[in-house]
C-alpha cells in the first residue's frame, strides 16, 4: 500500500505563486508516473502535470509556462510550483501515483488552493 500526502495549498491572490508538495510513502515498488491533478467545484477531475519515472513531464495547456512538476527521487516527493496564479486555478490539488501507464492506482487526499482576484 502507497500513501501520499500533500501540502501547501492556500489562499493568494491572482498573479502570486504557491509550491504543492507530494509524499510519498509504503510499499513504493513500482512507479510509472506520478501526477497533479484538480478539481474545482462542479467539474471533472483534470490533470494538471505529470512526470514519469525517467522524468519526462507533461502539461495541461491551461497551465504551460507557468507551472512546473519535479521529482525528487531521495526524497519520494513531488512538487508542482504554480506561478502566475489565476481565479481559474482554484480547485482542490491532488497527487496520484500510476504504478503502469494507464490509470491511477493511489490518490492522496487534496489539498485546495484558493486565488482570489
């Protein structure tokens, strides 16, 4: 079993930056990618960001340019920095764990990030 844990979701305003945090820990035997994925009242979760295990990444095109995930292999952490806020991003942040290279196998349990105008 894989838990994740994030952190460092908030409240800020439009144009601010806010880093997300994703731990993982258990029995993490194979990881094909991990990924941040949203939601926002009354709509579909989304992806947001993912990287794979060599480290490739990938992004929602609502987002390019002003986030970035990485991985920090020691530390079985991932991080999404959100720069650029915009009231659009608000939603609840969620970490995922795909353990092949379709579907998520572990979800962690969200964190909500508020921008405000």
């Amino acid at each position: 079993q894989v838990q994740l844990v994030e952190s460092g979701g908030d409240l800020v305003q439009a144009g601010g930056s806010l880093r997300l945090s994703c731990a993982a820990s258990g029995s993490i035997v194979s990881i094909n990618s991990m990924g941040w994925y949203r939601q926002a009242p009354g709509t579909q979760r989304e992806l947001v960001a993912r990287i794979s295990s060599g480290g490739i990444t990938n992004y929602a095109e609502s987002v390019k340019g002003r986030f970035t995930i990485s991985r920090d292999n020691t530390k079985n952490t991932m991080y999404l920095q959100m720069n650029s806020l915009k009231p659009e991003d608000t939603a609840v942040y969620y970490c995922a764990l795909s353990k092949y290279r379709f579907g998520v196998d572990y979800w962690g349990q969200g964190t909500q990030v508020t921008v405000s105008t």
